[in-house]
C-alpha cells in the first residue's frame, strides 16, 4: 500500500484505526454505531494538517439525534461480514480484530506516510475519549 499524501482511502483508514484501536485496548461497539458516527464527524470537522481528504468527502446526515454517515455503516458492516472484523462476542456487542488480520494490517500501517501516521494518532487519541465509557454524549456543532 502507497498512501502517500493524506490520499489513504476511507476504507484503508477505517482499517489502520480499528488496528489501532485494538492494540490500544479500546472496546468498539458493534451494533452501536452512535460513537463510531461521532468519531468520525469530528474527524471530519478537525483542522489538522494531516487530516486525510477523504474525511472532506464523507456526508453525514442529521435525520437523528447525532449525524450519521452511511458510507461508515457500509463500511463497518462489510469489515464485519467478510470476517475482517469479529463481533462473535455472546450479544455481538463489540468488535474485536482477530489476530491474523491484526497483523497483517499493522504490516500495511507501517507503510503509511508520516502525515497519515499522525493523524491515526490524532484520531486514536479522540477514540479513547468517544468509546470511553463515560463520554458525555452531546450533540455536536
């Protein structure tokens, strides 16, 4: 994988973040996608210069109570079914990443330019604070 320049696709970096996400313990929801919509909307909204372009090109639709992305739902759910993801927990209420994957996907990430790197840091850092437990929920601006 050549992601050079912040042109990492949406779905490359979904990858790299759930990889992420598991190696730093975060619990992701499943059928919860609440969290997963706001992470991303605030992604979105972020003025970082790393900030990959396709985070400009994702609509998110405010028919609910918080906005909603159809291409992360897709997206998330595809990782899911192709057992790319696995939520075989007993209610299937968190995501985990089963180990082959995992590390086949941290030897793509290793690969990912300096900017984009920074920005899974970034967008790492915002997880831990969306999936904690006691996240305030809100409705964003």
């Amino acid at each position: 994988m050549d992601c050079m320049g912040n042109e990492i696709t949406a779905g490359e970096f979904i990858k790299m973040l759930v990889t992420q996400m598991s190696r730093a313990k975060i619990q992701m929801p499943f059928h919860e996608e609440e969290k997963w919509h706001l992470l991303f909307y605030k992604l979105k909204l972020t003025d970082s210069p790393n900030k990959p372009h396709f985070l400009g090109k994702i609509k998110f639709d405010w028919d609910g109570a918080y906005p909603k992305s159809r291409q992360i739902s897709e997206f998330l759910q595809a990782l899911h079914w192709n057992a790319s993801l696995s939520a075989s927990n007993p209610y299937y209420e968190k995501i985990s990443l089963p180990e082959g994957v995992e590390k086949l996907w941290i030897e793509h990430g290793e690969k990912l330019d300096l900017p984009t790197k920074k920005f899974l840091e970034e967008a790492v850092s915002l997880a831990k604070e969306e999936f904690s437990p006691a996240a305030r929920r809100e409705r964003p601006e």
